[in-house]
C-alpha cells in the first residue's frame, strides 16, 4: 500500500472533520496512521492534539472549508475528511462555475477503508415502485423530480436517469420525510438500508458508493 495518504494526514497542519456520523472516519485513519483524533466534546468545534489541530465542521461543508482556508493559510497545510459523494457534489459545481478556479479540490478515497453506503433512488411507499423505476429508465422525454441534498450529482445522473431536480425541492437535510409528505423520488445517501426498509422506501436504483476520503486544495498535495 501506498504511504501518500499516510504521509498527507500526518502532515496536516489542521484536519476538518464532520461532525456528525464521525465512526468511519476515526476508524479508516486509524488503520493507516497513529493519529488519535480527539473526541469532540459539546458544541466545542476544535481540539489540539500532537500538535495538529482538528475541527468539526459540517460533513457538506468540509470541501469548501478546505479549499477557502488553504487558499488563505498558504503557508499551512489543510486537511478535511469526508464522504468522497459529497466531494464529488462539490467537484461537479466547479464545471457549472459554481466553485471557482482558487477553490478547487482533490480527494482520495482512504485505503482499507469501509464502505459508507450508496447514493440511490429511492421511493416512498405511496408512490408505485415499479412504475416509478420505468419512468426513470434514461431517454424519457418527461424528467422525473427528486428530493435530495445533492443536487449536482442529480444533475450529473441525467444521462443514465430521467430525473432532475430544482431549488424548491433541494434541501439541506429530512429528505425522506419531505419525499414521503410531497409523494417524490429522493436522491439520498443510503447507509444500511435499515431505515429504508423501516420506513417502507424501495431503492430504485444505486448511482455511487461512499466512502471515507482525504480532502486538499488543487494543487497542494504534495508530500
């Protein structure tokens, strides 16, 4: 295995993290590196540990973090960790000039690292499932809505899915809920499965997995 992305999270001046569902994470570092990152303690969003500090940011948040504090901390070097969909999300707005060129951004998956699950479409149990997953089928004249939190990978699917999304319907978080109550496909990261499973949803389709990831400024990865 390779130690570049050992050596780029050792050398890290100041690591952003998310702060929620921060279990993989801490796991996938731990099995390339000794770093102990600290537990975040109440609302506190820093820590300080062997001479790195750590951040807890939101898990969307931490790509543009990134990129905006490394382009005003040259001199340091500034790390994130976060889902490599979320990366993608961010990357995918640099095309449309939505990130501009002095925020871009590279990712690595962390080696070994687990499976965190698999952005889908889903349904709700009032609409019908298999008909929902024909009129998703790519070529439809007629685009389908979804509810989602990643509105540019909903974009970038048009090519392999009929579906499309707009700014009423792109939101921050609840997705399944406001699917469920608006009768809409959603476009969400699925985890387990369990709580689509629990709140009657069907995976329609799988469009990318999820996994843990290293987070730098373009440009700025060398070791």
């Amino acid at each position: 295995m390779s130690n570049f992305e050992k050596e780029l999270l050792e050398s890290a001046d100041t690591i952003y993290l998310p702060n929620r569902y921060l279990e993989p994470f801490v796991e996938a570092v731990g099995n390339i590196t000794d770093i102990e990152i600290p537990a975040m303690q109440g609302r506190n969003g820093g820590a300080e540990s062997n001479g790195q500090i750590f951040r807890w940011v939101r898990g969307r948040d931490v790509a543009k973090i990134v990129a905006s504090v490394q382009a005003a901390q040259p001199e340091k070097r500034i790390v994130g960790l976060s889902g490599s969909e979320w990366c993608d999300e961010y990357m995918l707005g640099e095309l449309t000039g939505r990130v501009s060129a002095d925020r871009r951004i590279e990712y690595y998956n962390i080696p070994r690292a687990k499976l965190m699950g698999r952005v889908a479409i889903i349904a709700p149990p009032s609409l019908d499932a298999d008909q929902m997953r024909g009129k998703i089928q790519p070529g439809r004249e007629q685009l389908v809505p979804v509810v989602t939190v990643y509105p540019n990978l909903a974009k970038a699917s048009k090519s392999s899915l009929s579906i499309t999304t707009s700014l009423e319907f792109t939101l921050n978080g609840s997705v399944e809920t406001v699917a469920d109550d608006l009768g809409m496909l959603a476009l969400d990261l699925v985890c387990t499965g369990d709580t689509v499973i629990q709140n009657n949803f069907t995976i329609l389709a799988e469009l990318q997995d999820a996994f843990p990831a290293i987070v730098v400024a373009a440009g700025t990865n060398t070791v």
